[in-house]
C-alpha cells in the first residue's frame, strides 16, 4: 500500500487571550502566586526581573504620587483595561476619582513606566497598545538613554534628557510635580 505524505503549509498560531479568558483564568487559580505575566494585545508575556535601579526609580514616584493623591487614585504595578484584549501593569497609574482599582484605559489620567529590562517592549508593542487605545497621557521613564518620553492623546510631544532640571505634570493631574532628575537618582544611576 502506497502512503502519500501531505505537506503542512499552515504555521500555527498562538491562542487569542480575550480578557474575560484571561480573567478566568486568574479566577481558576490557573497562574501561581509568583507567576509575573502580563496580557497585551492578547498575548500572554512573562515580565522580566526587577533591576535595583527600577525598584529606586518606581519607589520614588510611587511615594510622590501616593502622598500627593492618596491610594484612592494612584496605584503601582497594578492592571488596567485596555480593550484591545489587553491587561498591562504599570509601574504607575492614576485614575479618575471613584474608578475601580482595575479600571479601564478611559478612567486612567496618567501611566508612568520605568524602562530598562523590558524597554524593547515597552517602546515596542506595549507603546503602539497605549496608544491605540486611547490612553490620555504616558510617561515612560527610559533608565537606558537617561530621559523621559511624555506621549499625549496619542502623540509624542516632549523628549526630555537627565540633567536639564526637567519639571513633568500631567495635563489631568496637575497637583502632581515631578523633578525628573530625582527619579534618576532614586534610581542610583551615574549620569549617562
């Protein structure tokens, strides 16, 4: 008996998380307590290793923003909802007073990110993700080229180096000031 081979020509593909699929999930117990992942577009990425100088630069700003607007609006390292299948943690988030603790994008005011391990993401697909989906203001705080990237309604509208005495605001949290050098020497980085 003659058999006949049949080449694949299909390459597979990864499964689409939906967010109701990934929270079940969560509620299944299916992720472990150490399990650092994180939902983009829906696709499921492990979260890299926590450097010394993210933990000094996101401690700063957590303090700052916490102090100023209190846990009712700030949160750190906590998710949002993007609606493009998306669960993304920042490093920073503020929320509209009387959102959830997980709210969507349209009830965030500001996302700050520190990026060092997880910059090519960070500036890459998580970036075009923010965007895409109507966050109003994002900061990423880049502890590689020692600057910030401020990013409103979608557009990049400021670049701003260490070491040129740069005071950020949000547009929709003005109570909050912060002086960007600080951020990088919570960070304990020499000067680039």
């Amino acid at each position: 008996m003659a058999t006949t081979t049949q080449e694949c020509t299909e390459v597979p593909a990864p499964h689409h998380w939906t967010l109701d699929e990934y929270h079940r999930a969560i509620d299944g117990e299916v992720f472990t307590d150490d399990c650092r992942i994180e939902l983009l577009h829906g696709e499921l990425f492990d979260m890299p290793p926590i450097s010394e100088p993210h933990i000094g630069a996101v401690g700063y700003l957590t303090w700052l923003f916490f102090t100023q607007l209190g846990w009712q609006r700030a949160s750190s390292q906590t998710p949002i909802i993007l609606p493009s299948d998306g669960e993304p943690e920042p490093d920073v988030a503020v929320r509209e007073l009387g959102a959830p603790s997980k709210p969507t994008v349209a009830q965030v005011q500001l996302v700050i990110e520190v990026s060092q391990t997880s910059r090519r993401r960070d500036l890459g697909s998580k970036l075009e993700d923010y965007l895409r989906d109507g966050l109003r203001e994002l900061w990423i705080i880049d502890l590689v080229e020692q600057c910030a990237l401020i990013y409103r309604n979608g557009q990049l509208v400021a670049r701003y180096p260490r070491g040129v005495g740069a005071r950020l605001s949000a547009e929709l949290v003005p109570e909050v000031t912060v002086e960007l050098d600080q951020v990088f020497e919570a960070a304990r980085l020499p000067n680039a």
